[in-house]
C-alpha cells in the first residue's frame, strides 16, 4: 500500500480551501485530473472518503473535516524545519511569500519589492493583495511569512511592527474645491462613497465619520480606491483616500483634494507575522528597512 506524502497533503489542504477541483488545481499549478487522481489516492490508502463530490463544488466528509486539521499540523510543523534552517544559512534566500492589503499594495508595494530584490537577489518573493481577514487567516496557517496592513490586529500570536503613519485626505468634485472641509458629522450627511464591505479602510473611513453603520440606500460602494475617484469625478458624491493614493489615484481625474484640520484621520501601516515563525530574525530586519523606506 502506498504510504502518505507531503503533495497529498498539500493538495488536499488547497481543495479544502478553494472547495472546487478546479480552483485547487490552479493554486497547485497541476491540472484538474492530476489533482483528482491524488485526492482520490489519498482516500484509497485511508480506505474511506475525504470529499462529498457535486457538481458546483465540494464539502469536506466527517474523516475529512478531522484529517485536515492533522495534515495541516504536519505541513506546519515541515514549513517550519524549512524555515529553522534558513535563519542559520547566512542571508535570506529562497521563497518568502507576503501578504498586502489592497489600499497599500499598488502604492508600497512596487517599493517593496524593488528594495527586497536590490538586498536580497536570491530571495523568491511571491506577493499576494487581498483584503485584512484573508491574509491574516493565511499567515496564521502558514501560508504567508508576513503581511503588510493596517495596525492594530491585536492578534496574540501575531507580532507587529509598525512602519509609518498616514493620514486620510477627501476627494470631491473640482467644483467644490472651495468650499470649507466639511466635518465628520457632515460628512455622514453626505453622499459617502466608501470600499465594499472586508476592507478595512471602509470601517477606518465609518469610524472617523462615526457612522455605525453603512445604508446601502444612502451610501455607495466601489471595489477599489481608483474606482470611488473616479465616481467622485463624475459627480456621484465624495470619498475619503489614504494619502499614499493620492498622486496615482487623482491624476487625470476632475477631482480636488482637501486636508482635514486637527485631528486628521490616520492609520498605521504594519507588517505583521508569526511570533513563531523561525523567520523573525530576518523579518524584523526588513521591517525595520521598511520603515526607512517608507
């Protein structure tokens, strides 16, 4: 009988993930037959079913749902000997796989990697943008080394650094570009666009507002920060941007941009990893080169 392999568990981890054959098969870079065929031998060595197959996707069996969380303990535990003997192999090679959030990375990102190359030419770095609660879900099981994002998390078994703060800054029709800073309470009053619900700058832009809650009837949304400018240019309201987006974001759009007056609204930009990961000696040194370069 065939004995378990590490693919086997990685394969079935991403179709636990991504709960479609298909989808697995992508983030595996195998293909879909290739990746059914594993799962299915997986399930013949443990003589029973891991997945309960349908058309559109597929839900985990009860041996399932319990074996997952032993292959993921395994794949966690040989990451991490990968990783221990990285820290004592002089300076940082191989894979590093980050994590940024969508409001940063088209801004830093471009930065980050430019400097991470120029320091560490033997470094892989495979980068990922999405929104805050996916990426810290990935880190805490091992799939991303770190993050950037906003601070705080205040996870407990997540380190944080902080690399610099930023203010937010409003941007509505060049018409209005004369007209007073409208405070917080009037901004609630007004034609708010904001970021679609899982972004954290949308409830960073609700609270500096003190809005408790966003009507849908009241308020519109966008998928990104270059999406609500563009909204503001044809007149459908106004929005709040950090102000790294602020030249990339504005340029060519019919829009003006204002300061808010004392106290401004801010955010604090982070990286974030595991306070276990082997790593952490090499990762505090790139924040801290971060931070420099931010």
């Amino acid at each position: 009988m065939a004995n378990f392999t590490i693919k086997h568990f990685r394969y079935f981890d991403a179709l636990a993930r991504m709960g479609h054959f298909g989808r697995a098969a992508e983030v595996c870079s195998i293909s879909q037959p290739a990746l059914s065929a594993q799962i299915k031998e997986l399930e013949t060595i443990l003589g029973a079913p891991l997945v309960e197959r349908t058309p559109r996707n597929i839900r985990l069996t009860t041996l399932g749902v319990e074996f997952l969380g032993r292959a993921r303990k395994v794949l966690y535990d040989v990451d991490h000997m990968s990783d221990l003997a990285r820290v004592y192999d002089g300076p940082l090679t191989g894979l590093l796989r980050m994590g940024v959030i969508p409001t940063v990375a088209p801004y830093l990102l471009p930065q980050v990697i430019r400097h991470l190359s120029d320091t560490m030419p033997d470094l892989d770095l495979h980068p990922r943008e999405t929104i805050t609660e996916t990426l810290l879900r990935d880190l805490t099981e091992s799939r991303l080394d770190f993050v950037i994002a906003a601070l705080p998390v205040s996870e407990p078994g997540l380190r944080e650094f902080a690399l610099f703060d930023e203010e937010f800054v409003l941007v509505r029709p060049k018409a209005d570009q004369h007209k007073p800073v409208p405070s917080p309470a009037r901004l609630e009053q007004m034609k708010l666009l904001l970021l679609e619900e899982g972004h954290c700058f949308r409830d960073q832009a609700l609270s500096f507002c003190d809005i408790t809650s966003a009507d849908p009837s009241l308020r519109m949304e966008g998928t990104s920060l270059s999406t609500l400018v563009q909204m503001v240019s044809a007149g459908l309201g106004i929005t709040l941007i950090p102000d790294m987006a602020v030249r990339l974001e504005t340029r060519g759009a019919d829009v003006a941009v204002s300061r808010f007056p004392d106290p401004k609204p801010t955010r604090t930009i982070g990286m974030i990893w595991r306070k276990t990961n082997p790593l952490e000696p090499h990762l505090m040194n790139i924040a801290a080169a971060l931070r420099q370069l931010a």
